[in-house]
C-alpha cells in the first residue's frame, strides 16, 4: 500500500482529518499547495478532491483559473495512481490532454479514475481521467493523464 494511501487511511474518517492529510500530502509535492486541495476520498484507482474558490485561483474574469484546474487534476491522477501501486512499481505523469467545457466558479470537485494497471512489463502508459464538476454538477473540465508505470530501480 501507498504511503499516501496508508495515511488516508490512518487520518481521512472525518473533516480534520481529511485536512490534516491533504496538507502532509502537499508538504511532500509542494506545488500542489498553490490550490490547497482538499482530499474526500481516496481509494485504489480513484481519489477525490476539492478546492474552494478563491482569489488566489482566480483568473481575471473572476472565475477559477485554466490551471488551478490542471493542478487539480493532476493532484487526483497522481493520488489515483499511486494508491493503486503495488511495491516495487513506480510512476511519473507523461503527458496531460485537457478541455475547458464551461466557466469555471465556485468549489472545484474532481474525481479521477484510473482502470487496472496489470501487467507493466518494462513499463507501459496507463491513462488516467478526470472529470471536474461545479457545485451545481455541470462537468466544466476534463482531463486525460498518462502515466508511465514501470518498475521501481533497485
């Protein structure tokens, strides 16, 4: 199991909790702190998150901004994927596709969901999607991640 996925575990049962797990989590990759996410459930293959809207994730038309949206979404891929890693597999993030379907306002939930991993030979791209939703549930982006998975060096 993950050390992510060890801590959610260990912390994520109620609301400080989840808090406390989603700033340890940001200490350890700290461009994610940018956008303060909030982490609501994270499972092997799918992790769930949220970010407020804010002044600092704003962009000039007053909405939350392209890639406050992107970060988002490669915060859960990245937690997706790395709770679904058995030992001695790693990842790393290839290549991202995203679209922007609908201004963005208000709190950000995203939910990324990465199918089975199987068998990675040497290595093989797994890809990762994310959908992100308004508080009224319109998808306003989307998002296709690529990860490489391969086996851990030594």
């Amino acid at each position: 199991m993950s050390a992510a996925l060890k801590l959610w575990r260990k912390l994520g049962a109620n609301g400080p909790g989840r808090w406390l797990a989603s700033r340890l989590i940001c200490f350890r990759a700290p461009y994610f702190r940018s956008i303060a996410p909030l982490l609501v459930r994270l499972e092997p293959g799918t992790c769930e998150a949220t970010i407020r809207h804010r002044w600092s994730v704003q962009n000039h038309i007053a909405t939350v901004h392209a890639i406050a949206l992107c970060n988002l979404a490669e915060f859960c891929a990245g937690l997706a994927t790395d709770a679904a890693m058995t030992p001695g597999i790693r990842w790393i993030p290839k290549g991202m596709t995203v679209r922007y379907l609908k201004k963005a306002s208000g709190r950000m939930r995203a939910i990324g969901t990465l199918a089975a991993i199987g068998d990675v030979g040497a290595g093989a791209d797994r890809d990762c999607t994310v959908e992100v939703r308004d508080p009224q549930g319109n998808i306003v982006f989307d998002a296709k991640i690529t990860m490489y998975i391969s086996p851990s060096k030594g």
